[in-house]
C-alpha cells in the first residue's frame, strides 16, 4: 500500500466499543475506577480494535536495523560494527528482546532496514535494506526523499505481513549504533526545541561526547534546515531508515486497527514522524515506558503520551514495548475476563458514602 | 516457627551471590546499566536467595481477609457482606486477583483470617481465623496482643506451608472492607504523621467520608496510643487480622529467602510492621506499585521503598503484586538468559568516548 494510502486508512477510533468496554469495566467485582490506567488502557484497544472485549494473542516485536553516517563524528560508545554483530545476536535468540520477547510470548521480526554491512542470509532476517546507512546529516541530508518514503513503505510492508500471519498487537523496537543522534534531531526538529534538552547519553558517552552529540545535532539542523510541518522532510534530512520504517510499521498496524505499543527513545522519534504524517494515529499509540535518556519526556510530552513504566531503561530494541504488551494484554484479560457483580454475587457499593 | 525464631532467621543478603549477578550483568549483551530498575531488581533477587542466576518458578501470592470492628464508623463505601462475597468471588476465580495471577503464572492461596462471617468449608480456602473481625479500636484495642501474635504466627504458617509445595516468590493480597482505615492507623503509628496526610478515599468515600474517616483514625489514635516502637503493640491496637497474617507470611518469606512483592496499601502497612518487627527484613522486600490511595507514597518513603509501578491501582487483593512478580520474574531471565558479549562474538563499547 502506498504511504497515502496507508494514512488515508487510518480512522478514529471506535466509540460505541469503547463506551461498551467502560460500562462492563464498571460492573466487574470491584470500585469502579481500582484498577486505574490497565482500565483506560483496554478501554483504548477496544477503541482501537472496534472490539468491546478485545482479546490480544497474536503478539508482535518489530526490531528494526539501520546505521548511520553520523558515526562519524564521534557520537556512540560503540563501534559501528556492532549494529551487524547485534542483528546477528538477535536471529541467534541472545539479546534481551529475544529473553523479553519470550517471556511475554511475543514472535520477534528482525529487519535490515539499512545496515552499513552485507548481512549474511538469514530465514528470520526480513531483508528492507533501503541504503547501507544513512549519510553523515552533518554534512546534508541524511537520506533522499524517496529514500525516506521507501524506508515508509517498507516499514508498513512489513507489518502487512506479519498481519497476514497473525497479529493483535504491534511493539516496535530498534538497533543502529548512533540512533540516539539522528532520533534527538528529529525530536529537536519538530519540537523547535534546541538539542542540550533533548541529547542524552545514549549508550554511555561521557561529558565531552555529549557536548559533542549536542553540536552535531545542532549543526545538522543548520545545514539542513529540515520544515518542522513536513514530518518526510525531517525524516529525510535528519532521521534514518530504521525510524522511517518504524513509522511506517506504526502507519501499517494503525490502518488495520491494530494497538502500537511504542519502545523508547528511538521508536518515539519514530512516532513522532508518524504523528506528523497522519495525526490521527495518536490514540493507536500506547507509551511503554520513560527512558533513562532526557530528551523522552519532551517527546512524549508532544506527543501527549503517558508512559506505562519508569524503569530508567535505555536499552531500546523494543525490551520496553515487550513489557508494555504484556500490561496491555493483562488490562485486556481484566475487561474480558472477571466476574460481573451479578455473576459473582457481590454487593455494589454505594453511589457515594 | 514461633514468631521469635522467624526473626531471628532473617539473616543479610549474599554479598556474593550480588556479586556474581553484578558481574553477569556486566558482560550481557547491552551497554552497562542500561536495563536500569530490571538489573538492580536481578540482582536484588540474587542477595536474596543466594544464588548468581535465580530462577523464579514457583509464584505464589497469598491473599489474607479480614475483617474489620471500624467499619460500624461508616468509613467504607460497601457493606461488610462484600468481604466473604468477595472470598467466594476469588474461589471461584472470578476476581481481578485470579485474572492476573493466571495471566503471570502465579497460584493464588486464599486465607480466612478473620472474616466477620461464618465462611463455607472450601477445598481452596485457608482457615486460620483469629476471631470473627477486630474489635472496633475507636472503642479499644482491635485485637488482644495474643491474637496479634497469633496473626502473624498464622501468617507465616500459611507460607510455610506453600513452601513445601514450591515457592520462590511470594506476592501479598488483602481483602476487607474498611481495611484501608486501619492501614492508615498503623502508617499513623508508625511515622507520626498526622491521619489527614495519610487517610485517603478507599473504595471510594467522598469528601465527607474522607473527613470521617481521618477523625476515626485521630480517634482511634488517641484512645489506643500505641507505641511506634513496638510494632507488635500497633498491629494489636490499630490494626487488623489480614494485616497482622500477611507481616508474619513476609517473616516466613525473608526466614526462607524468597524475596516478597508487596501490594498495595494495606499490603505495606503489613510490610511496615514486618519491619517494626525485624528491621533486617527491609531488603527482602520489592515495592510492586504507588498506589492511589494518598499516604501509600508516605508508606513507602518510611520504608526506603521505590515502587516499580504507578498506575493508579487501589484494588488490592494482590493486583499490583502480581504485575511486580512479572517484571521480578523478567528481570531475572534478562540475568540468566541474555548472552555474554564473548558468547554473542559482539564487540563491547570503550571505557567513556
């Protein structure tokens, strides 16, 4: 399906499910309101499904690769060739997405949006290469404009066929050594905000590498001057091909009904650019949880997203989408699942005391 | 075991088991400390049971009744019937509790400890019945300090039982109407705070109720004067028979080396006797969620305890225990199961950039 597609698809949510669910919420076995954000939480899937008891089973984690030319000013812990090495440990079930994906019983879709590496072939390993990594975005833009569209598109393909194998519920997650880089400048981009308040630490860099990071996204935004009202614009100029898939992934799940729990730093910069795109994706979008790196807040605050967890992750790789499906599937277990006061036969308590 | 002997087991964390799992933690696949809460929660796990590795298999949240003399105060928006009506609702696996102790794996062990109504003979419910509720403590004592004794004594029998059929992980549950008041008693009792700081809506009393309520516990406060340095004395004073069997279950717990996941509200006054009572037992505990109920987060800071969930729940029954046993549970897989960067052939990051 074509971006304009994908985006022309994506409706509101349902208001006769999600009333539905709200009246069944208040006649299980306990005080209307006790079980606080898992109630708004599968009041949100029935919405997003049509459904007023939504049951999630089919579970999904899109782990997205790309690299990224502005490695090479300095801006990540981590050689480059971990992003390949990284991809490897997940197809080989090593990493912790893989240990979280199946504690929570979730398959797990690796892809090579763009890896600056030949990747061997893998049955798991779902081939998107766009480009092999970005170009350095200090220097001008960190892809082409139809290069930010395939990464799209490709992204929403990938979901198109995990739907066809089943799916109730999308996380995204990512790999790329130096994501934190280009993530902040879209964050920066479209926040208006400047990149001290939004650069972290990412992997681990030290006072000086995070001065450093705090210059390169700045001096990105100047040489590319990316239009903080065209999301494709920021993503080309200052994103990456595995944001621009995640997007897309977001886009794809969106348009089929189906709930995006979103991961941390990177996936949000990613749904910022697909809030951009189609504004009304924001209520399929569900906030795992709030990363250790400082710029989230800001991005989730534009987003207007209250995360799930506050666990100081800063991992990526979709380990807190992971968890958040699992607070998502236990909200929708709740809704569908307990006794009624009639069924039970408890007493209601009184309107007010 | 006689309540003397169970705090006199309650011995240090393994250093060394910490150790190890630090050590682990630091040659996983991820830049150091980035799992952030889940790692320090592994390793916490791993001083507790003394192993590098723990596996957590056996999850067991007992969930303690009672019932409560305060309630003829008016301090509750239900009637007291709910509380047995409840009991059968979880026998019969109707309630929140049994939603998500199935969905987390968990067994859940439901004991009568003072239910204020002759309760039918069930395969799955635990008799250990003080009395038929607390006296009401605005008129005197709740309890008699032997019955204090006896509550927790029964508490810990109850874990020691499910011991033998395999538990490494406990998780606390309460039901009782009215049983927010006396929480708030204790947590008065015990930090000095005055009851209009630490009294909150409970199932759901509106302002007037809430008026009430904190004047009921000034009173009971004033008439009892309990000694904030004998918890024992507090738990008989102000304090309930559900309270009292869940503080000796966690002695039971800590005196094995199980860690304990602590609910909510009324689940933490029972941890802050528990720590009135052993002191030593404070790092065996896992806070699993910040209540709604207003003093829940003074309850807390008293005990050093910074919850991993905030999700506005105020159910109890041992819903937020539950969702902490899962993240407790994933924390240690990460542990266990992740591969070591020499395992996975993925390069480790520099020292600092």
């Amino acid at each position: 399906m074509s971006l304009q597609q994908l985006i022309s698809q994506i409706g509101p949510l349902d208001k006769q499910a999600m009333s539905a669910a709200r009246s069944r919420q208040d006649m299980l076995t306990k005080p209307q309101g006790s079980l606080g954000r898992l109630e708004a939480l599968s009041i949100q899937v029935a919405g997003i499904t049509g459904t007023p008891r939504p049951r999630i089973e089919q579970k999904v984690i899109v782990t997205m690769a790309g690299d990224h030319g502005v490695v090479a000013e300095g801006v990540s812990a981590y050689p480059q060739e971990v992003t390949p090495q990284m991809v490897y440990n997940f197809l080989a079930g090593g990493a912790a997405i893989n240990v979280l994906s199946r504690y929570v019983g979730a398959r797990v879709v690796v892809v090579d949006m763009g890896v600056a590496a030949e990747m061997e072939p893998h049955p798991k390993l779902v081939d998107k290469k766009v480009a092999s990594g970005t170009a350095n975005m200090v220097a001008g833009p960190a892809m082409g404009r139809a290069q930010a569209i395939e990464s799209l598109e490709s992204g929403a393909s990938v979901v198109e066929n995990e739907l066809a194998r089943g799916l109730d519920i999308l996380g995204t997650g990512d790999m790329g050594i130096g994501n934190t880089t280009p993530s902040a400048a879209v964050a920066c981009a479209l926040t208006g905000r400047p990149a001290a308040d939004v650069v972290g630490r990412g992997t681990g860099v030290d006072d000086a590498g995070l001065a450093r990071k705090a210059a390169v996204v700045e001096k990105a935004l100047a040489v590319n001057r990316p239009d903080p009202d065209d999301a494709l614009d920021v993503l080309a100029k200052v994103g990456g091909f595995e944001i621009g898939g995640l997007a897309g992934a977001m886009l794809a799940a969106a348009a089929h009904r189906r709930p995006v729990v979103v991961d941390g730093f990177i996936s949000t910069a990613a749904a910022m650019i697909a809030v951009g795109l189609a504004p009304q994706i924001r209520p399929y979008l569900i906030a795992a949880h709030r990363s250790q790196e400082q710029g989230h807040r800001i991005m989730l605050d534009w987003l207007d997203l209250k995360p799930l967890l506050d666990l100081d992750l800063r991992l990526g790789e979709g380990t807190g989408a992971a968890l958040g499906i699992a607070l998502t599937e236990a909200a929708c277990r709740i809704l569908d699942e307990m006794a009624t006061f009639g069924e039970a036969g408890v007493s209601e308590g009184e309107e007010s005391l």
